[in-house]
C-alpha cells in the first residue's frame, strides 16, 4: 500500500497550529481561600458582631496592693458598671475572694488636668435594691442624679448587694479593700473620702463607720439606725466623736422609726462631737431620702470636710 505524503509547506503549517493551541491553554488558577459564610454580602451591608474584650465596664480585677493614684487609660467619664474581685483575710488568716458588682461615676472634666484629686464617695443602697440588676440602683436620688448629670465633682462608687446578702455586714471589708482599689487605680484625693448611705444602707453607713472610725472624713447616714428594731448602742460610739457627721431621719417614718437615728444622736452628743441631725418632722421613709439628698446645704458641707 502506498502511504500520501504532505507537502513541506503544509506539514509545517499544521505543526505550528499544534503549538499555538497549547500555548493559548488557559493556566491553572492559583489556590486562594475565599471560603465566605452563608450570610455574606458583597457591597457594603450592616452588620452586627459580639465581641470580647479586655478594659471595658465590668472588669474583673484583684486586689493585691495599694499603689500611688494614676489615671488609667481606660477611664470612662460618667456613670458605667463594672465588677472587681477583692480579696480580703478574715480573722483565722483565710483569704477570701469577693466578688462585687458596683457602679462607677467619674465626672465628666475627669483627667483633664491629670494633677487632680477628686473626692470619692461610697453609696450605700437600700433593702429593695439587692440583687444581680445594677439599673435598680438607678432609682434612688444620688445614682439617678448621676445618670442624668455629668458635672457631679466627685468620683461615686455604688455597689450592689446580692439577695443572698441580707444586710451590709459582711460586705464592708469587701468593700474596704474596693476603696483600697479604686484609690489605686483612680485620681482620688485620700483626705476626702465619705460615706452615706440610706434605709439599709444608712445602716451599713452607721457600721461601717464604726468598724473603721478613721477610714472615712464625712459620713451621712439617711433613715438608718445600728440594730434594727432596738434602742442598743454601740459600744464604741465614741470613737466617732471627731468625725463629721450629719443624719437625716422621717419624723413619720414608720418602717424604720426615727428613734434609730436619735439614740445614736444622743451617744455622739453625749462624747462631745459636733453631730448634725435634720429630723423631717412630716417626712415617711422615702420621702428623707429625696429631701436629704436634695438639700443645697449637703453636698457643699460634705466636700468641705478633710482629713489630716
């Protein structure tokens, strides 16, 4: 059998139209990830992410030492809510470790001028307000007022009861060591650290005072008393002779008598110290509080006072 033969000019031709075409394959593309979730949308939608991070309300922070005040970086000027853990040792030596729940109030000119000391107050609430929702705090005179005013000119800490905790009794060397904490972490100035409190909390103001005597340069206890129910005394009434008090009590309270606070009155006048006492002889149980606090004469008299 004959076999045809292609001319040169043909056979060359055809093997260059071989070439071409495998140099026009198109190349394998490049393996990039561009795995996107089911919800992704090209352009530029809305989008709404929960994060975690660190230095934001409701820190958890431990108590280890006092150190020199300092303006911290992460300082949010108004009312926000925070946690802490405290430790403190008991009277066997035991470190405990308490958790708070509390709201913090820095006034709004805060760190400007980082050479000022602000006065800090601790605000002690009633029965009513225990629990695990800092927002019910919100509804008495002083966390209301900080929430809806930001020139206050003192640093506030309120902190929250749980409802396993019937009383502030075993709350206040928690709440020492937080003291502690915030003057180390904040702007404070030591000599103009005060206390008040009201209904339960004017009871926790009374104890805490007399459980630490030279802590606080003011104290003001509202509708509160030292054993609910009795005419008992503290024992060691006088040793807060010489610090700057001033009680506010319902002359028609009926829920806690205003007998509480006129005993107490009575002991402190007794050991010679300048007490101040304002009975609001029409005045029921809530009705002292939103009176005392709106008095234009407290909160003056209050910054006035200083420690040695």
């Amino acid at each position: 059998m004959q076999l045809e033969l292609l001319p040169f000019r043909e056979l060359l031709l055809a093997s260059s139209l071989l070439v071409f075409a495998g140099c026009a394959r198109t190349p394998a593309p490049l393996e990039i990830d561009t795995t996107l979730t089911p919800t992704a949308r090209v352009g530029q939608p809305a989008y709404t992410a929960t994060v975690q991070i660190e230095d934001t309300p409701r820190i958890t922070e431990t108590v280890q030492k006092v150190i020199y005040p300092t303006l911290t970086p992460t300082a949010m000027v108004g009312q926000h809510p925070y946690t802490a853990t405290v430790q403190i040792e008991d009277e066997s030596h035991t470190t405990q470790t308490v958790q708070v729940n509390y709201l913090l109030y820095l006034p709004e000119s805060y760190g400007r001028d980082p050479q000022q000391r602000w006065p800090l107050i601790l605000f002690l609430h009633g029965r009513g307000e225990r629990g695990n929702d800092l927002e019910l705090l919100k509804k008495h005179p002083l966390p209301k007022t900080l929430e809806q005013q930001s020139g206050f000119p003192a640093i506030v800490i309120s902190p929250q009861l749980s409802l396993q905790r019937l009383s502030w009794s075993d709350m206040i060397d928690p709440l020492n060591a937080l003291i502690d904490q915030i003057q180390g972490k904040y702007s404070v100035d030591p000599q103009r650290v005060y206390l008040t409190g009201l209904s339960m909390g004017g009871f926790g103001a009374w104890e805490f005072a007399l459980r630490y005597p030279t802590r606080f340069a003011a104290v003001v206890p509202i509708a509160g008393g030292y054993r609910e129910g009795s005419r008992v005394v503290p024992g060691n009434i006088c040793d807060l002779k010489d610090v700057p008090i001033w009680v506010f009590h319902g002359g028609s309270d009926t829920i806690v008598p205003s007998f509480h606070s006129e005993i107490l009155v009575e002991a402190l006048q007794a050991c010679g110290s300048n007490v101040r006492f304002t009975l609001y002889a029409d005045a029921g149980h809530e009705d002292s509080f939103l009176r005392a606090y709106a008095d234009p004469e407290l909160f003056p008299w209050l910054f006035a006072q200083t420690q040695e």
